[in-house]
C-alpha cells in the first residue's frame, strides 16, 4: 500500500537529488535551506541558489495539511474535511539568455474522505526559442510519458498550452510541455500514479542539462540581456495572475517566501517595448498547439 508518508518520503529524496546536481552543474552556487512549518499543519523545505550561472533558483518541497479551508474545500465542490498536500517545485532563472528558464511541479494531495490525486508538470519558456532544442524538449516529455501511458503526451501537451498562457497578452508563457492534474483512481492506481509522476521528476535534469550545456556559454549582447529581462516580466505576470498553484499556497496560508520564489531576481517593463527582428521570431513560437516533434 502507497501511503501518505511514502509519498513524501520520495519527494523530499527527489528535492536531495535534483539539488546536487544543479549545484554540479552550476559549478559555484550553493543551496541555502530555509526549513518553516505553516501554522494550520506541516511545513516544508525552500531551497534556493543563487550561482555562477544560475541567476535565482528554487527547488522547494512542502507537505502541508490540516483543516482545509472553506475557499478550497467549495471549489473542488466537497464538504469540511482534513487534507494532506505535498509537492516539489522547482523554477530556475538562467544568467544567461539564451539559456531558458525552466519550471517543475510534481505533486499529491488528498483528504480525509478518501479523495486523492496527483499533478505537475514540466514547461520551458526561452528568451529566445532555438527549434531544435524545443523538439529535443518535447521529444524527451513524451518519452517519459509513454513508459507510463502513450496517451499521456499529446492529452498533457494540450493541457500546458491551455494551462501556461497569458490570456491578457494572448501569448504562451514558453514553448509550452506537459501539465496534469487529478490523475486519480480513474487514471490507475495510486502506485502507478506515484511511478509516473517520479518519472517526470527524474527526467528534470537530462532536460535541463541539454538546454543549459548547449547555451550557457553562449556570448550575449546587452540588447539580449534586455530582452530577457522584458520576458522574465511575461513570466511575472502569468504566475501573479493566472497561476493556480500561487493561489492554492495563498489560499493556505502557506510560506510566502516559498510561494514567490518563483518570481525573477531583476526584471523589466518598458511602455510599448518595441521587439526586433529576432525578438519577433520568437514571439511568432509562443502559441497553442504548436507541433514540435512531427
């Protein structure tokens, strides 16, 4: 039987591994830990570095629960209950802007009247989208997918297309990935679901070392450098306005600190922000549906 206390159990060593390999990777920074417990129940592990080519990074666990609040309990449409939530999340905000940023989600949830599921996903936003390596993003979501179910890439692609845009600019927050949410008995059982959503956790860093190794030493221009920090603001204004997973932390009393990690170390706005030629190019990629691998 997949227990609760399995459950975190094997994030919290998802959270051990993926932090020592960024610190390999970055060369330089290191994670500074700052444990917290949230006053209705739990608490967690925020993590975050700040490195020779990792500008800002989170990679946060939390398992939280207790009472779950009226807010939450109304919108998934159930009656008073106690709930445990846990989760990994990972944001990582490059120097260098020809190295993407990346984010990461995996996690559970459940309550006292026998509800349970599991969510995440992974999704890619580039300052400057390359195709190749786009399809080399896709191509390793899916085949971390089709070990599990064949189904699960193209329904979940369609999801972070759906999930991950900014209705206000009418533009995808990146290139878009994977995203799920409540994949519960219907979907398999809970150790099923478990060995899916840790293979998803695991494929994090082959697929953010493809992205970072093949651009961060990439000479960059201070216009470049500009554009990155006028796209770190699309990214701010997605997770402040539109992101649920901000809300639900919010709506929880959860860590803020933990909550707004996710949020760029320096970013920018300039009033009709005029992009160039290249920049357009880019612009051009960030819609729905678009194909990458066939």
């Amino acid at each position: 039987m997949v227990t609760k206390e399995h459950i975190i159990a094997e994030l919290k060593a998802l959270q051990d591994r993926i932090c020592d390999s960024l610190e390999e990777l970055d060369g330089e920074g290191r994670f500074e830990q700052d444990l917290w417990e949230r006053p209705g129940g739990g608490g967690g592990r925020t993590r975050i570095i700040t490195g020779k080519h990792i500008e800002k990074g989170g990679v946060n666990f939390s398992a939280v629960g207790g009472n779950m609040p009226e807010k939450i309990y109304k919108s998934i449409g159930i009656g008073p209950n106690r709930f445990v939530a846990t989760g990994v999340s990972i944001v990582l905000h490059p120097v260098n802007p020809h190295v993407p940023i990346i984010h990461m989600n995996v996690r559970y949830f459940e309550t006292d009247n026998g509800l349970w599921w599991f969510g995440g996903g992974i999704d890619l936003t580039p300052h400057y989208v390359d195709p190749n390596l786009a399809t080399s993003f896709h191509t390793s979501l899916k085949e971390a997918c089709d070990k599990h179910d064949s189904s699960f890439y193209p329904e979940f692609k369609r999801w972070a297309d759906d999930y991950f845009y900014v209705r206000h600019r009418k533009e995808t927050r990146g290139i878009g990935g994977i995203f799920f949410d409540r994949l519960d008995k219907s979907r398999g059982s809970k150790a099923e679901m478990l060995s899916y959503i840790l293979e998803v956790g695991n494929a994090f860093i082959p697929i953010y070392k493809k992205q970072f190794l093949d651009n961060y030493q990439v000479q960059y221009s201070d216009r470049e450098k500009e554009w990155q920090l006028h796209r770190r603001g699309r990214y701010v204004e997605f997770n402040l306005v539109w992101d649920r997973g901000t809300k639900f932390g919010l709506d929880t009393d959860g860590n803020i600190e933990s909550i707004l990690m996710s949020l760029p170390p320096i970013t920018k706005w300039s009033y009709k922000y005029a992009p160039n030629e290249r920049e357009q190019e880019t612009l051009a990629y960030l819609v729905k549906d678009y194909n990458w691998i066939d």
